[in-house]
C-alpha cells in the first residue's frame, strides 16, 4: 500500500501550485492548506505564496524515497536489512526505533525531528529536508570490543563513505563527532539496551548536517559546517541516505564480528585532534593537554602534566584549546 500525498511532496518539485489544486489532491478545504504551508514553513521549509499563482518552494527539494535508498545498497547489507522506514516527520528517530521492540535489524529516517538529540540529551537541529536524519536498530551477541569504541568505528565508516562520495576535509572528533574543515558536521549518537555478557539491542543515530541554512540551525553553541559547503558535487540525497545506511548498519555488522581492532588504524587517518592542544571537561572541572591518539580499546589518550591518561567517552566532553 502506498503512503497518502502529503503538502511537502506536492510542492517539492519547486514549481508553483495553486491553493485550489493543492486543496482538491489532499482533499481538504483552502483554509487547511494555509494552516498546513503555516505548519511547513515552522519546520524549516521556505515557502513563498503569491496571490493568483499559490505556493512554491524557495527551491525544489529531493524528499527521501524508501525504495530508492534500499535500492542503493549492497546485496549484503539490503539482505541484513528487515526493515526501512521512511518518515516525513517524528520525534527522533532513534526514538522511533526504540519503541519498536520485536528484535528486527530495522532504519528509519526522517523529513524532520521535533524532538533530535546528541549526547547528554543536547537538542539536535533537525530542519525539514535540509540534513539527513538516521537510525538504525540491530540486537547484537557480545563484541569482543566494548561497547564504547562502536561510536568511533561507526565514525570510520562514515567518514570513508563521505570521501567516497567526493568530501573533503573530514575528521573524526572523540568520540562521536564528525568534522569536515574546522567545523562539526555531524554525530553519532549510540544507545544499548542488554546485560552484560548477553545479547544487547542496540540503536545507532547518526545526523548528517547536508544543506541547512543559518536561518534554520537553532541554537547551535558551536562551530558547524555542512556537507554541500565540502563537496565540489553534492550527491543526490537518497544516493547519500543509501551510503550513510550502508556505513552504519556495515559497522554495526563488523563490530560484532571483529570488534574494534580493524577500525583503530583506520580512526588514525581521520583523526581531528591527535597531537593538539585539547581541553578535557569533566563533570569537577577542566583539565588541559596533548591528545595522543586512542587505544586498541578506544580510550582517548591525552597527555597530561607528562603523565598518559586514559580518557572513555562517558566519564567526558572533549573540546580542541584554541
């Protein structure tokens, strides 16, 4: 069965569309259009309306196509894959996910989150059509690795597939961040459920910051960038959706056979702050040093008063010294 038309999948070719039309293929009346574009423009979207002409995009925008992204898959991670949802708005999507509990390896994404977080619960910017939002849910047995390096090989696997695609400039911030020049671009965010020693569900949220404007980025408190400002050509957005799915759900896949061992040389080549000045803020204060690449295990290791500490992704938040 297909999904019912939505407004944004009406005005999404850019082209202009009257009231009267757009009323007449949703089946509702003119006065809920307005109240609908009203809706559509506090999530991110930039729609002019002219008397006579109607409604348009300030540009036309490529929405998500569940089909299409599955079809951009491997063999491999398409057959791992039992479920692809494609959502025009939610909460979060790792939200979504962890309120389906029947075990199956299931993505979402979404046009908009109302409700996106980082780590520590940090509100995400999640503008409507304007990044890409994704999450993927898998039970897993246990790793040989703990579970706190599989944000870091998660972000090897990320940053691999963006310079697939023609990105430049891309690092990989401890533990979870994603930077492209001087600037963040993305996260990863990763939640478990399970007891040690057994099985564990694991859902595994990445935000990928494409083409969002000033205008729609919130109260962000630090640097950002976006991938259309580092890659000479951006890809089509389902073609990135497909990529960034496959560089997930293929870490997630690897960590459990592998562990961590495989991604730690790879973390190495992308690595944002591996002999820079860095600031280390814990919860009693900050404390500053020289950031020495990570372990086998994951651990940041930062060199401190001339002693090598060991620094694990819960205990911290890691800035770069200016």
């Amino acid at each position: 069965m297909s999904e019912p038309t939505t407004l944004a999948a009406l005005l999404a070719d850019g082209d202009w569309h009257s009231g009267p039309v757009l009323a007449r293929a949703l089946g509702v009346s003119r006065a809920a259009i307005s109240a609908r574009v009203a809706e559509l423009r506090e999530v991110g979207l930039d729609i002019y309306s002219v008397a006579g002409r109607g409604y348009r995009l300030r540009t036309r925008v490529e929405l998500l196509d569940g089909p299409r992204i599955r079809a951009g898959l491997s063999a491999g991670i398409a057959a791992a894959l039992d479920d692809l949802l494609v959502l025009e708005r939610v909460d979060s999507t790792n939200a979504e996910l962890a309120r389906r509990v029947d075990g199956a390896t299931r993505a979402c994404l979404a046009e908009y989150q109302s409700a996106g977080r980082g780590r520590s619960q940090r509100s995400w910017a999640s503008p409507f059509a304007a990044n890409l939002y994704l999450s993927v849910a898998r039970t897993v047995q246990p790793s040989r690795a703990p579970m706190g390096a599989l944000s870091l090989a998660v972000g090897v696997r990320v940053a691999q597939a963006l310079a697939a695609l023609g990105a430049t400039g891309i690092a990989l911030k401890w533990p979870n961040d994603l930077w492209a020049g001087d600037a963040k671009l993305g996260g990863i965010l990763i939640e478990h459920r399970g007891e040690f020693g057994a099985s564990a569900r694991l859902i595994v949220g990445l935000g990928l910051n494409i083409a969002m404007q000033p205008d729609q980025a919130g109260a962000i408190d630090q640097p950002w960038t976006r991938l259309a400002d580092h890659c000479p050509a951006l890809p089509e957005r389902n073609h990135l959706a497909s990529a960034m799915l496959e560089a997930v759900l293929g870490a997630v896949i690897a960590f459990e056979t592998d562990g961590f061992a495989p991604f730690a040389a790879r973390w190495a080549d992308y690595d944002l702050t591996r002999d820079r000045a860095v600031r280390v803020l814990e919860a009693n204060g900050e404390r500053r040093g020289i950031a020495r690449g990570i372990g086998a295990d994951g651990a940041l290791q930062v060199e401190i008063d001339g002693q090598l500490t060991r620094l694990y992704s819960g205990d911290v938040s890691l800035r770069v010294a200016s």
